[in-house]
C-alpha cells in the first residue's frame, strides 16, 4: 500500500505542471492533489518508514517522474525528519535541479518554522526560497525578516512581491515599480505585475497604460525575441488592465491591440459587452472545428454553460453554429432582446443583428445574466486556470484588498478559499435584506 501511494502521488506532481499548462479546470487539478494530500495524510500513519520505501522505489523512477520523486522527497522530509540538518540536506541536494518542486513542497507541506529557517540560512540561495515562501504562504510575522533579506542581498522585486502577497505595501515601493515598468528586462517585470495583480490597489494606471501601448507595439518585442516572457507579462499586463477598466482593455483589444489570441479572448469573457461578444460570436460560426479552452473559457463565464455540441471533436459545424446561436439568443433574449431566436441570426456582425442588442449595451453578462460586484467568482472552478487566474486579480480589484490566492496552489485550498468568500458574500447579503 506504501508503496502504491508513493508511485501516486510520484506521477500525479510530474504531471501537475502539464495539467496547470493546460485548459483544464480546478476540478481536474483536484484529481491530480488528491494523490498528493492522500500521501501526506498516510505518511502520518506510516512515519519515517515511508522515507525508507522512497528510496526503495529510486531505481524504478523513469526521468520525467524524477521531478515527482523529488517533489515527494521533499514534502515528506518536512513532515517526518526530526533534525534541521537532514531537512537542509533535502533541499541542498534537490536545489539547483528541481527548484520548482522545492518550492511546490514547502509551500503546499511546509510550515512556518521551515520558512523561518530559510531566512535564517547562510546560503542566499536558501535565504531567496525563504522570502519567496513567506509571501506564498502569507506570514505577515515574517515581514521584518523579509527586509531583512533584501538587505543581504535578495532582490528588491523578489522582496516586494512576498510583501504584497503578505498584503504589505512598503513605502517608495510605487516608485519602484514604475521605475521597473519604464525598463526593458521582461523577466524582472513578471514579478512587479505580479505585486499590481494581487495588491488590489489601482497604483500606477497610467504607467500601466503606457507600458501596454510598448508592450504590444508593432516594433515591440515579441514571444520570439523574449520566448515565454513576452506573452506571460502580456496576459498579466491585460488580466490587471481589464479588472481596473474592461471597457478600455476590450476597446483596445477590438482595435487589433497586439496580444496573443487567448489573452484577447480572456479581456472578452471578464468584459462580458456585447460590442466583443459579436465578432467573437461571428469567428465561433466560422470554425470547422470543435471549441479549444479558451474558446469554451468564454461561452462557459459569459453564457453560463458550455453545450456539448460545441466542444464535441465529432460534430459537424451546422450542429456547432445552431447550438451556440440557440444558447446566445436565449441569454440575449432574457436580458432585454425579447422575442430573438437563431433564426434571426443571418450574421453576427450585421448591422441589423446590432440594432436588435441594442438592450446590452450597458451590460456586462457573466453566467447568462448582467453581473453584480459580488459575484466575480462565482462558478470559477470550472474555468480554466489560466482564465480564474483573472478572476483572482479582478476579485483584488473590487474590493480593493489584496489578494494572493494563486491559481497554482493546491486545489482543495482554492476550493476553500473561494467557498468561505462565496459564503461571506451570501451572509452579507442576507443582512442587507433585513
């Protein structure tokens, strides 16, 4: 049985980052955490004996679960040494090959003692995971050892961004983050977006602006100059652009703002108008082909469901166009476009198709109905990540306090966090009633 749960949890982590890449949604991320958690609730029963069945199963791991062994290594070393000096030989020996799995380890496994003792090492190395940490996991005890880290040496962006996921803003940091935005290292801006995502102030808008019109210029860099960074701090850049103002981030992006063709699907869906519903409704009617993620990202928070003939491979495309066509025009008609039916549809981007919306125009759909502040999360756990992801940054946004939950965490934590936010909204409610 040790063993069997080991392998589990093994495969299901060296297959987490693929499913975090993909269009799935946090229930399938569920599957996968289950196997993970199941380990950590058994290596309670079976104790340091589990770490003796790890090493067991060493010679049997195949190279792509070689990140899986050591994630599973490492979470287990936490919670089953006893000696300070064993957990760091963990982590030093996994250091420079799986950073990522470490990080995934103490933050889903660790504690705060783990996360005081990094901050605490010699090794800067160490020090920078601590720091890291700190802001994951949300201790605000640790502030004062976290510029404390930035006075040995850690970087001034890494040491922002924990103190913003702890929901600290230091002083002079604006200053800062412009200074870093006016710049032109893509890979020290992915982490100062970050900080204006989750921070839940609107700091430095108009240097935002400006940094997008650069960002998505014609002679800008692009995803080839800057492989992975350029289209990571565009998505960022439009998430926080189209939770400060969506009517602006869906104007620029209807007047061909150059991001990557998902990002601008994701500034339709949040924005939820009927002017980028249209002529993302006319492009559906075109495909040959069954909805991708980001696609189906779209019908799903704007209209409420996804009918299965449009994410059907098999289908052919009159079954696709009719069934989108009745879904929209029965959203349409029960917000204010009374009596439209598909057949009324001779194209979605005719002028006479408009006339008809007229009714919509003030409308933000989210779910098939107009949305309300309250409800910006609201049946997010079947989106993709990279669109709740959105969600997140525009739930900061509205209420105007920071929030760090991160759309990598364990899926359960999410689930939680997201259900006692739903659940406080819904007593708030309640009182506003009486």
């Amino acid at each position: 049985m040790a063993e069997q749960l080991l392998g589990s949890a093994i495969r299901a982590y060296a297959r987490r980052s693929g499913n975090l890449a993909s269009s799935l949604s946090l229930r399938g991320l569920k599957a996968v955490d289950q196997r993970l958690q199941a380990l950590m609730h058994a290596a309670r029963y079976y104790g340091p004996a589990l770490l003796q069945d790890l090493q067991s199963l060493a010679p049997k791991v195949t190279r792509q679960e070689e990140v899986g062994f050591a994630f599973v290594h490492v979470a287990l070393s936490q919670m089953l040494e006893v000696s300070a000096t064993d957990k760091r030989r963990v982590l030093a020996h996994y250091g420079t090959t799986f950073p990522v799995a470490i990080k995934d380890a103490l933050w889903f496994f660790g504690n705060s003692s783990t996360c005081v003792a990094l901050l605490q090492d010699a090794g800067l190395s160490f020090v920078r995971l601590g720091v890291e940490l700190a802001g994951r996991m949300s201790l605000p005890q640790l502030l004062p050892q976290v510029y404390e880290a930035a006075n040995r040496g850690i970087h001034t962006d890494e040491c922002l961004l924990a103190c913003a996921r702890i929901g600290h803003f230091p002083e002079n940091a604006e200053g800062h983050i412009k200074e870093v935005l006016h710049g032109h290292d893509l890979a020290r801006q992915i982490p100062i977006l970050e900080v204006l995502a989750c921070i839940g102030k609107s700091l430095v808008h108009s240097e935002l602006h400006r940094y997008i019109e650069r960002l998505t210029a014609s002679d800008g860099p692009t995803e080839a100059s800057h492989p992975g960074a350029w289209a990571s701090v565009v998505d960022t850049a439009m998430a926080i652009w189209a939770a400060r103002d969506p009517q602006q981030a869906l104007n620029g992006v209807i007047k061909g703002l150059r991001v990557p063709t998902d990002t601008a699907l994701r500034v339709v869906a949040v924005a939820g108008h009927i002017d980028g519903l249209l002529p993302v409704l006319a492009h559906f009617d075109s495909l040959d082909r069954a909805l991708n993620g980001s696609e189906q990202d779209v019908v799903r928070l704007v209209f409420g469901h996804v009918p299965g003939e449009l994410s059907n491979a098999l289908g052919d495309q009159t079954t696709r166009r009719l069934a989108m066509r009745g879904l929209a025009c029965g959203v349409f008609s029960a917000n204010g476009c009374a009596g439209l039916k598909p057949e009324h549809i001779t194209s979605w981007t005719d002028a006479s198709v408009k006339e008809r919306l007229w009714a919509l125009a003030p409308i933000r759909l989210r779910h098939g109905q107009p949305l309300k502040a309250q409800h910006l999360l609201d049946e997010c756990f079947d989106l993709s990540h990279a669109l709740r992801r959105w969600l997140y940054v525009a739930h900061a946004h509205q209420t105007g306090y920071p929030f760090a939950l991160s759309h990598e965490d364990l899926a359960m934590r999410q689930m939680e966090a997201v259900e006692s936010l739903l659940l406080l909204r819904s007593l708030e409610a309640e009182d506003d009633a009486f």
